[in-house]
C-alpha cells in the first residue's frame, strides 16, 4: 500500500522475483484506497484445480474482497461443503477461493477454521482493511516493511520482492548481527533491515490508514496450559490417538491434482511419515533419497532398505563434495536473509531431486521439536538436575574462575544463572565470541529469545521444546526447507506440524516422549509397528557439509578476501582484528563454535555481495 501510484510495471518487477516460487501462473491487482494505493501480485505453483480458475489475485463475486494466498488448506474440501450449505456458490476446485469466502462470511474467525501452511493477504474494499496472516507453526514465511513517515505497507513472501520497492531503505537492524552470528538466524518478528519485520507463527495483522495491530489466533502456550486438563496417562490409548491424527494428516498432505512423494532418510520421522504415506496410497509412494560418497555421512544404504520393505517407488542420488559446492553460488539468491545452517545445501539438492519428478514432497519435520528428539534436550535435562551445584559453585569466585577455564559449555553451565532464559544454554558462549568479531556499532545484544519468559514449566525440557516451536522451528528448520524446496518450485508439505498432532502431544505426559533419556520414545515406538526396529536401530548421521575442511582449503582464498582489513574498513560491520583471531582459530582447533561462527560471517558476506555491495 501506498500513497503513490502502484505502477503495473512496478507490481510485475518485484513479483517476479519469485518466479521460483510459482512459475505456473501470474496475475496483479490493483485498486484507488481513500489513502492511496493498493496493489496485489502473485505468482502461483498450481496444485489444485491447474486451470485459470484458480487465478490470484482472486476476487469475491461482489468485489469486496480480494485475496492472494501461499501454502496449502488441507481441510477445504470440508470448509467449501459448510460455506455451499450456506449458500456461496464457488466456480472452482481449489482452496484459494475457499479462503475468500471463508474470510467473508467469518472474518479473521476464519484462520483459526484452516488447518494448513498458509501467508495469506486479504483486501477488503469497503473497510479499507489489509489483513495479512500466517499459519500457526510459520511453515509459509510472510514479511512486510512498514515507513510510517510515509505510509508505505509492503509485504511478501521473501525478502526480495520488497527490496525492489523504490521506497524501501535498505537500513541493516544493527542488533540483527548479534543475534544472526549467535542462532545463525535472525529470530521473528526481526530481519537484517530496520522497519522490516517477520509476521509471527499463529498471527494476523490488520494494516488501516497507516496503523498496525497485531493479533495472535493460535497462542501455543495457552493451548498447551489447556492440554493440561486432559492429559492421556493409558500409554496405548495416547499412541493410538497420535497414529490416528497422524494417519489423517498424511492423508490430508496426498491430496493434490500433481504428483506427490516424500523425503526419505533413514530416521525415524521420515520413515514414519512415509510408512504411513504408503499404507494411504493405493500405488507405491514415489521416495527420494540423497546418498554421499562419504561413508560417515551417509544413510542412503539404510534408506533404501526401509524403502524396499515399505514398498515404495525409491530413487537415490549419491552426491560429492563437488555437488554439494556448487550449490554455494545459489545460496544468497534463494535465502535472502543472512542464513548460515549448512545443512540448506544437501536440503536443496534432495529437492531437485523430487522435483524432477513430483511437485509435491511430504517431510517430516517437526518431529524432534514436538517428541523431544534433540540431543540439546538431553543437556537441558542435564543442566536442570545440577542446576543447584551450578548456582552454589558460582558464588565461589575460585572454584568458579578454575571451572570456567576448563571449557566453554563448562562457562555455560556455571553463567546459566537467569532465570528468565535457563534453557537457552550455550549462547553467553557465543556471543561473547561473536562480539569480537563485530565494530562498536554492531554489539551483540539481543541475541537470546525473549520469549521464554512467558513460559512458566517446571519442566526445562518443555520449556524448552515450546520455545523451539516459535522460534526455531519457522525461523531456521522451515525457512530451511521452504527456501531449499522453492528454489526448485516444489512444494513441502510436514504432517508433524498439523496442529492437531501438537495439540495432541500435549496431552500426552512428558515421560511419553522423553523416557529415560530414549528421545522420541513413542513415536519411535509407533514408528515400530510399521518397519522393523532394526531397520531403524543405527544412529542418525543427518545431512553432512566438510565446513572444517571447506574452511581450511577450499574457501581459504574467499575466507581472505572477505576478512581483508580493508574491505572490512568499506564495511563497517566487522572487527578486522576480531575476524583475522577466528581465521587462526578455526585453522588450528576442531572446536565446533570457532568454525560455526566462521561459516556465519562466510554467508553474511556473500549475501552482502548479493544484495548490499
């Protein structure tokens, strides 16, 4: 929105710079407000009802209302038959004009009826409302810039798009470095630019005559207060019910008028997702694997044989370092925000994989975050019990000096004194690292999520695991994988984070999930009934990336260019002398946080040289 006028030519540009994300189809929009300009662009990857019918931006019979929309509704086949008893007459089979008559008969009401992954921006003519939303675990990202000065409103779905607009100040957040070298993403509602935000998981925003508020349809916290009232303590009864919601979501995700298939590695919820997948299909489910050359990091051979006992129509792709390089070019044009997981560059490459084949991949995220399934839980369960020791050896200056020096998780234990954020452990580690690689200017502040203190358990673990489900779990897992799988226009689609599988888990007992430090414990134990536990018993090697070596060798000469002191100087962001210490650092020790936080500054500078230089 705008007090200029939207040129057409305007609207197309910035859209297009996600043609990745729906080559199938165009379309802008664009109308006179009382306070300006509205425009609307989309781009669409057609998955249900592929003919023009289901063309964004898309308005209702009467005008009123006008909607563009990313993601998925699972449930509107359910919601269209409730809004036909009602009377609305549709013209198409998708779920794009089910989301605008839904809005119109119960306003913001409606979000809270979806069960799906879904950005979703609504125009109402006569209000002169914007109304922009986001699904209840951030699966779809949505960002928006605000200049209140002048009434500019922009939102998309990448940052990209907004970048374009000829009003926006490409202004870097000074605190945004902190808390990017810290988590190695930037945490909602913040971004790498000033006025530019992160709609949070579970939220609507209405935008009229340059006000904003915000209003939160699904708060996680709350809901899981009331799962307190309803716990399930028959252990077979609470399995049941998850297989029973988990089969039913699966079967919602297979829905679509394109190829479907799933990710398959050789871990649990990937196995899980896909067991179920076939046993909903009446065909072999089509499955994709990435193998590595490297026997360390490889689970290709596991996978392959839950494939063959399943059933499944699998295709692997082994893959070198080589592969995995070449990826690095296309990092920064795909994730347009400072993003340093390595694992997006196996991601991409199994996307590629499905994509040349299906358009629609389940996958199984979520798992960990909701079953407890990381080892970081096993050390907040750790810092917990000792958690006493911790607090009487830091109020003994000797033996809490000797103990410091023994190591930094040591450090952490020991510091882990506030209250308001016990489970975020090892970041005081970081970031007293990360500070020394940054100019006045740029301090570490904010580099842990104020969130956690609204979460009053006892259980840290818990806490923990919500705290996850907020933050990392949109903000790094699903931007991971959204930008990874968009890159190839294939859609991703996570069962796991059906929100009912959520609400589920929390009326399960806590020991269900986290049983004698066996992590996952009944989804493993559901994972079971449909594949050999065998089959599932060798430990879990993830999508591995050389980063030491790469570092060492293979970026060195990048690594020098980026850290000379007078490119540095240029920049302004970077202590030259703090990032020439983490070079020498990260060359003589294996210390995993000397060359995480090196990868870090690594992508930060080519995503400078993308879009900043």
């Amino acid at each position: 929105m705008s007090r200029n006028k939207l040129e057409d030519e305007l609207l197309i540009n910035m859209r297009d710079t996600m043609y990745h994300r729906g080559p199938n189809d165009a379309g802008i929009w664009q109308s006179v407000t009382g306070d300006g300009f509205v425009g609307l662009a989309h781009r669409r990857l057609s998955i249900f009802d592929l003919s023009e019918l289901g063309h964004q931006p898309m308005l209702s019979e009467d005008g009123q209302f006008s909607v563009v929309f990313n993601g998925e509704i699972y449930n509107f086949k359910e919601l269209r038959s409730d809004l036909q008893q009602k009377g609305y007459i549709f013209k198409s089979e998708c779920d794009t004009e089910v989301i605008l008559y839904a809005y119109q008969e119960w306003g913001t009401d409606a979000f809270s009826r979806f069960n799906g992954m879904f950005s979703i921006a609504l125009w109402d003519k006569v209000s002169e409302e914007l109304v922009i939303s986001r699904d209840r675990l951030g699966v779809k990202p949505l960002y928006y810039y605000w200049n209140r000065s002048n009434s500019d409103f922009v939102f998309a779905s990448e940052l990209k798009p907004i970048m374009k607009y000829p009003g926006f100040i490409k202004e870097i957040d000074n605190s945004a470095l902190g808390n990017y070298l810290c988590n190695k993403y930037i945490a909602s509602p913040g971004t790498i630019f000033k006025d530019t935000y992160k709609l949070q998981p579970g939220c609507f925003a209405i935008y009229k005559h340059n006000e904003l508020v915000i209003h939160k349809y699904w708060d996680i916290d709350k809901v899981k207060n009331k799962a307190a009232n309803s716990i399930i303590t028959d252990y077979d009864k609470a399995k049941k019910e998850i297989d029973d919601i988990l089969t039913d979501a699966v079967a919602k995700r297979m829905v679509a008028d394109v190829p479907v298939g799933t990710f398959l590695s050789s871990g649990i919820d990937s196995t899980l997702i896909t067991a179920i997948a076939q046993k909903c299909s009446k065909t072999p489910v089509r499955t994709f694997t990435i193998g590595f050359d490297d026997k360390e990091r490889n689970e290709a051979d596991r996978a392959c044989e839950i494939a063959r006992y399943l059933g499944t129509d699998h295709t692997e792709l082994y893959i070198g370092e080589k592969e995995i390089y070449d990826m690095l070019d296309d990092i920064s044009r795909y994730y347009d925000e400072p993003f340093s997981d390595s694992s997006q560059l196996p991601t991409m490459l199994v996307s590629k994989l499905a994509a040349d084949n299906v358009t629609v991949a389940l996958s199984g995220d979520g798992g960990d975050e909701i079953f407890c399934g990381y080892k970081l839980y096993d050390l907040v369960y750790t810092a917990q019990r000792f958690d006493a020791i911790g607090n009487i050896v830091s109020h003994i200056p000797g033996l809490r000096d000797g103990l410091r020096r023994i190591s930094p998780e040591m450090r952490a234990f020991i510091d882990n004194r506030n209250e308001e954020t016990k489970t975020q452990l090892f970041l005081d580690v970081f970031a007293s690292e990360a500070d020394k690689l940054l100019t006045k200017d740029y301090k570490v502040i904010n580099y842990k999520n104020s969130f956690e203190q609204q979460l009053r358990y006892r259980n840290w673990q818990e806490r923990r695991m919500i705290l996850d489900m907020m933050t990392y779990l949109p903000d790094e897992v699903m931007a991971k994988t959204d930008r990874a799988s968009m890159k190839y226009s294939l859609e991703v689609r996570s069962p796991l984070l059906d929100y009912r599988v959520i609400e589920k888990s929390f009326e399960i007992p806590h020991n269900y999930k986290y049983h004698f430090f066996d992590k996952k414990h009944i989804l493993k134990d559901l994972a079971y009934d449909y594949v050999p536990k065998e089959m599932l018993a060798g430990p879990k090697k993830g999508f591995g990336v050389p980063l030491k070596k790469w570092l060492r060798n293979t970026l060195k000469e990048e690594i020098n260019k980026y850290s000379d002191a007078s490119y540095l100087a240029a920049q302004g962001i970077f202590d030259a002398s703090g990032i020439k210490r983490l070079v020498l650092l990260q060359e003589q020790s294996d210390y995993v946080l000397y060359s995480s936080l090196l990868w870090s500054f690594y992508m930060f500078q080519r995503w400078w040289e993308e879009y900043m230089k």
